[in-house]
C-alpha cells in the first residue's frame, strides 16, 4: 500500500494540473487507509504503542503534505462564465 502512495506521488508529477486534483484525492484515501491498518495492527498489539506514535506521525506530515500540494494547484471553475443579457 505504501508503494501504491509513491506511484500515486510519481503520476502526479508527471500529469497535467487538470488531472493532480482527482490524483491527490486518490493519495489522501491511500494515507487514510494506511492510518486505520497501522491502528489495526496497534490494537493487535503487533507494534508497541510509541512504534504507532512515530508512524502515526509521518503519515500525519505525508497528509499535510499532500494537502498542501493539492491547496497549491490553480483553481478550476466548474461552471462556465456567467453570460450578460444586452439589448
């Protein structure tokens, strides 16, 4: 899965800024889903609870990372321009 986050990251390099939005997205659903297994296997108690605090935190930075790329992307306007009525 983690993998699946840097191939997402090497996409969204390489795509127009049309397509880095939906991208971004997809890698924000990718941390969170890293964030409820690394808590399954904390519950589990496969990892102490100070190893989930170090990883919980760098998934914490990749997301704000993530999000701050996506905030960084121009704007797009989904409706197209208003129209004036002149006579």
């Amino acid at each position: 899965m983690m993998l699946d986050g840097v191939m997402l990251v090497t996409r969204c390099v390489f795509e127009p800024a049309s397509e880095k939005p939906g991208i971004l997205d997809e890698l924000n659903l990718q941390w969170e889903q890293l964030r409820v297994l690394w808590r399954l296997v904390r519950d589990r108690g496969w990892i102490s609870v100070q190893q989930h605090l170090f990883v919980a935190q760098k998934i914490d930075e990749i997301g704000r990372m993530t999000g701050a790329w996506k905030r960084s992307l121009p704007r797009r306007t989904s409706q197209p321009p208003a129209t004036t009525l002149e006579d």
